[in-house]
C-alpha cells in the first residue's frame, strides 16, 4: 500500500515539475510580447506624447497583465517616490522583481537592463535609437522563443510524468 501511494506521489510530483517548465516554455514568448508591446508604448508616449517618464510607464503598467505591467508599475513607482532616484536605477530595481515573477530568461533581462542604461539620460533623438534597437531585440527574442516553445512544451510535458514512472520502475 505504501509502495503503491509512493509510486503514485512520484509520478505525480515529476508530471508536475514536467507541466511547470513547460508552462514557462509557454509563457515567455507571450511576456516578450508583452514587453515590446509595452516598449512601443514607450516610444509612443515619450516621442510624440511628450509624456513624462513616470506618468508613461504608469499608464503602461495599467494596460499590461501580471507581470509585465508590474514592472512598469515598480519602475513608476520608484522613478516618483524614489527620493531622486535615478531612472536606470529605478528601471534596475524594477528588473530584479520582474525577473522572479517572470518566465524570462536573463538573456531576455540583458537586453531590457542595457535598455534602462540609457533611459532618461539621453536626448530625443538617441531614445528613439535605443527604443528601437530594443524593440528589435525583443522581436527576436519572440520568434527564438516561440521556436522553442513549439519544440519543447510537448517534450517537457511528456518527460516530466515518464521520468517519474522510470523511477517507480527503478524503486519497484
């Protein structure tokens, strides 16, 4: 009866684990997207909206799901109560959050963290250079990660409960 309960806990436990990690196989081409969605709104808002940087990124962050906007949220947040801090240190700040929240990787995070170098600190002009050159960045990143989305959610979801009978097989 033990064994049988065990056995069962097992298969569980590694389908489980299998699911999770193909669920973050699924949802970080989907934050991605979220992201450049966020960034184009950026540039929307700061080239021709003439927006301020912590009003932009607050009306960002209500317009994107959990947690994407959270960071756009955070990053206002912390750019308008931050007692002066500057905007690549509330934009850093703000990353560090997203990434234990998020399914993206630090690859993903890389190219927002050069991003947050240079916001606020530079004219118009190179903004939009910067803003763009993430924004291709970001689509890049999307379509490498759908790839391999198509190529590993099956995978993940298949090994995690078959591991775990191997193992029962093993422990038998």
């Amino acid at each position: 009866m033990f064994k049988m309960v065990g056995a069962i806990l097992i298969i569980i436990g590694s389908g489980i684990t299998g699911l999770i990690i193909a669920r973050n196989y699924s949802l970080r081409p989907q934050q991605i997207r979220y992201l450049r969605n966020g960034m184009q709104m950026l540039e929307t808002e700061i080239l021709y909206g003439l927006t301020p940087l912590p009003e932009a990124l607050r009306r960002i962050g209500q317009s994107l799901p959990f947690p994407i906007g959270q960071f756009y949220l955070r990053t206002s947040e912390l750019l308008t109560h931050g007692e002066g801090l500057p905007a690549f240190e509330a934009w850093e700040i703000a990353l560090r959050d997203l990434q234990d929240n998020s399914a993206l990787l630090a690859e993903d995070l890389d190219i927002l963290y050069y991003f947050g170098q240079s916001l606020g600190g530079s004219d118009r002009q190179e903004q939009e250079k910067n803003l763009r050159l993430v924004l291709e960045q970001l689509r890049q990143l999307e379509i490498k990660a759908e790839e391999l989305k198509v190529k590993n959610k099956k995978l993940w979801q298949y090994l995690g409960f078959s591991l775990g009978a191997v193992v029962v097989l093993i422990l038998i």
